[in-house]
C-alpha cells in the first residue's frame, strides 16, 4: 500500500509504469502475508516489485512500449515473471522503456519518454528507463531489466542504482519479447548488491522452454557477497578511457578504483582492441535479429490491425507502418537490408566474424585478470530531447554493447555524481562470474 501510495504520487511526473496492477498486488500481498503467518515465508516474500513492459505477463497487458500491442494481454507468463512469483513477490506493475528496446533514453515509447528522478530535465537512460527510475525513486526497491546492448546497465547508471546483466544464458529468455535473440538477456536493477544477488537466486537457471538457456546449476549468489577483496586483479581496458569520455565521469571511475586498490586489489591497463568495432557490429547484428523477430507483428494474430484493409498487403503495409514507431522501422529496414541476397556475406556474416574477436579480447583479458572496471557510460544521463540522431544515441553504448557480444555479465554500480546527475561504474566478468562480480559490487557499497 506504501509503494502503491508512491506510485500515484509521484509516477504522474516521472512516467515510469505503463501499468499498475493494483488489485492483483494487494491479493498477492495478502497470499505473501498468508504464507509468512504459516511460517514459510522466503527472502524474498512480499517484496514489491516491478516488471519491464516487455516480459509477458498472463492476464496483463504487455506492450513493449509499442503501439503494435497496446492492446495485446499476454495469456502466459515469462518463466521470469513465473519463478518471481512462485518466490512470492508481489507485482506492482509493467514498466516503461524503448519501443521494443531498442533506445538508450526511453525516449522511444509510444507511451511517452520517463524522467530522470534526479533532475527530470534528464533522460533515466533506456531502455529499461522505467524500471530505473521507478528503482531510483522508490516507488519500488527492485525491478526486472533486459539488456541486449546495456540496457539494464546504462539506466542504472544513470538513475543511481545497480544493474546486473547476467551471462548469456543464465536466465531463461522464454517470454521476454524477443529484440535480438542472440543478446538479448535479463537480469535484476535493485538499489544494492545483495539485492540484486537476492533476485538473482530467484531468476537465475535452466530453462527447457528456453535451449539456450545453459544447464549449469545455480549458486547461492549472496553466499560470497562479503568475501575479501585481497589479491583481487582488476584490469582498466584502455580502450574505455579515451576520447568521448567526459572528464568529470572518468574522475569518478578512477577513485573507485582506488578504493578497491584501498581494499587490496591490484591494477594494471589492459587492452581490448577490438572495441572500436562493437558499435558496428551490433548495429549489423540487432537490426537483422529484430527484422526477422518483428516479423510476426503482421496484424493477423495479435496486435494493432489497420482498419478497413484493401487486401492482405495492404493489411501487412498499413498494420506495420501504423503500429511501429520511427525506430523500429529504421532498424527494421537495415535488418532486411544486411540479411538480403548480395550482402548477407558482407555485412551480417562479416559482423559475426568482428564478434568472434571480441569475444576473444575478453577471453585474453581475463586470462590476466579477475575483473574489468570502467564507465557505463560516456557521460552521465543527458537532457531529454538532447540526442536528435540516432548515431549519437548508438554511441552512448560503447562500454556496453561489446559484453552482450561476447556473452559476459556485466554490472553497473553507483559510484557518485557530476552535479544532480549519477555515474555508474561498470564491472565486467568472465562468463558465469555473477558471483564473483556482486561480491566485487557489494564490497564497493
Ligand atoms: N541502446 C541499444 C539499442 O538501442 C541497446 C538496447 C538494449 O540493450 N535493449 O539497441
């Protein structure tokens, strides 16, 4: 009731639910309260939460932030939404973000852009803008993200909060409307480490509905959360301390560092030289994922459907250009381009060979150390209306889109301010080092 208070006394400015559900929470509440009088409540029994518009969730709208299913009631639950729920949290509702998720501002939704709760001259970042925000200004202590190029990671660095995106694979993709599939991943945006490690108990997991989920069983990820930091090999890539990045973030990722170096870790430069090729690669690869992923919204099955359609092409034509906003339609068109007859091998097939490599930096790089450390993010969150075309939009994302890449986890936590406005410090892992990344994480706060 306390949460459900915040959110109508703040969410009018801020914008970050499409929908509350408020009736369902309260009955879910009282189930939590039931359980825990029963004595079998969880850690994470009753805590509220919020869920990105973009996770199926049965019997409530789910939009993906687009006119193309503003009208479309999911009949079946994510596996994410489904385990969150069987842990006995309570939904309070469905989150903002980019059409589709395709955005870094959230600007890009057909329900209108969110504010930074900072300063709400700014963006939260995007595309889990929403759930960034509604994180940043309590309306709920904890929300589900997706990060297919650092969606989960820039929000929260932009917002103050921390943002977890695990290793392909770790969490079950079923029911998460799909952006790019070989990316696309889910994971936790909470105010703490142990918060996120908590959630990620809960998510985390094999999948059968999901193949690429991996099999590989689940830690306790709260258990090393307070493990020394002695010995600790962190490595700073040069490549994510160069031109473009604002002084005044950089400033505040290096005296993070020299905290950890306070705490017993060591520090050396280390290199990723294909860094500068990420950008281009993913905006080859997302884009014709997402063509071929978008396809199904032809407004037959499900979804907006022109009125009055001549005949079926007409229909596909009128539904789609109607329902999609301007960047889905951009993408979508480079999409079917880069996968087209005559320039599938140079363009798409050619970007997944740039990705082999720089999955191998990461590989190299972590044979010498533990951890990467640098921004999220180049600058901390912007003006709303501020980026006007869509290649400054797409190089806020040069320190995250490489990991969705080669697959790593990645997580951005708070690591103080330029003026009103958070810096996020991002650290980066192996694969399948959650773990060991939230205990990094959670010694910093
Ligand atoms: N900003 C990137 C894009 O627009 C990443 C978005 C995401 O991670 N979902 O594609």
């Amino acid at each position: 009731e306390h949460q459900l208070a915040r959110i109508a006394r703040l969410d009018g400015e801020l914008n970050s639910f499409i929908t509350v559900t408020a009736e369902q929470a309260l009955a879910a509440a009282d189930a939590a309260d039931a359980a825990r009088a029963r004595g079998e409540a969880g850690p994470l029994t009753g805590l509220p939460l919020a869920i990105k518009d973009l996770f199926c969730t049965e019997g409530v709208l789910t939009t993906a932030g687009s006119k193309m299913l503003a009208n479309f009631v999911s009949p079946y639950d994510a596996t994410v939404v489904e385990k969150l729920k069987a842990a006995g949290t309570v939904s309070l509702g469905k989150v903002n973000l980019d059409e589709f998720a395709m955005g870094s501002s959230n600007e890009n939704s057909a329900f209108g852009p969110v504010k930074n709760p900072w300063d709400t001259s700014a963006v939260p970042g995007g595309s889990s803008g929403g759930s960034a925000a509604a994180v940043a200004a309590g309306l709920v202590p904890a929300a589900m993200g997706t990060d297919t190029g650092g969606s989960i990671r820039q929000p929260a660095a932009f917002c103050g909060i921390t943002g977890l995106k695990p290793t392909y694979g770790r969490v079950s993709r079923w029911g998460i409307i799909a952006y790019a599939s070989s990316l696309d991943q889910a994971g936790p945006m909470a105010r703490t480490a142990e918060d996120c490690a908590l959630l990620l108990n809960a998510i985390a997991g094999p999948d059968p509905k999901d193949s690429t989920s991996v099999a590989r069983g689940v830690p306790d990820y709260t258990e090393e959360l307070g493990a020394p930091l002695s010995g600790l090999k962190i490595g700073l890539p040069v490549e994510y301390f160069g031109d473009g990045l604002d002084p005044e973030v950089e400033a505040a990722v290096r005296e993070a560092v020299r905290v950890y170096e306070s705490l017993g870790a060591t520090v050396r430069e280390v290199s990723l030289p294909h860094t500068h090729y990420a950008i281009p690669a993913y905006y080859v690869i997302a884009p014709a994922e997402a063509s071929s992923n978008l396809s199904r919204y032809d407004g037959v099955r499900f979804g907006h459907r022109c009125k009055a359609p001549s005949d079926l092409i007409d229909l596909y034509k009128r539904s789609r250009a109607e329902g999609f906003g301007e960047e889905v339609q951009r993408r979508i068109l480079i999409g079917t381009h880069t996968l087209s007859e005559g320039f599938f091998d140079a363009y798409y097939k050619k970007a997944q060979q740039v990705r082999r490599l720089i999955r191998q930096d990461f590989l190299d790089a972590f044979e010498e150390v533990d951890v990467l450390m640098g921004p999220a993010s180049p600058t901390p969150a912007f003006d709303l209306g501020a980026k006007k075309d869509p290649v400054s939009m797409y190089l806020q994302d040069i320190y995250t889109i490489a990991v969705n890449l080669a697959g790593i986890p990645g997580i951005s936590v708070p690591a103080g301010f330029v003026g009103k406005r958070p810096v996020g410090l991002q650290i980066l892992g192996t694969h399948f080092a959650e773990a060991r990344l939230l205990n990094v994480a959670h010694r910093f706060q």
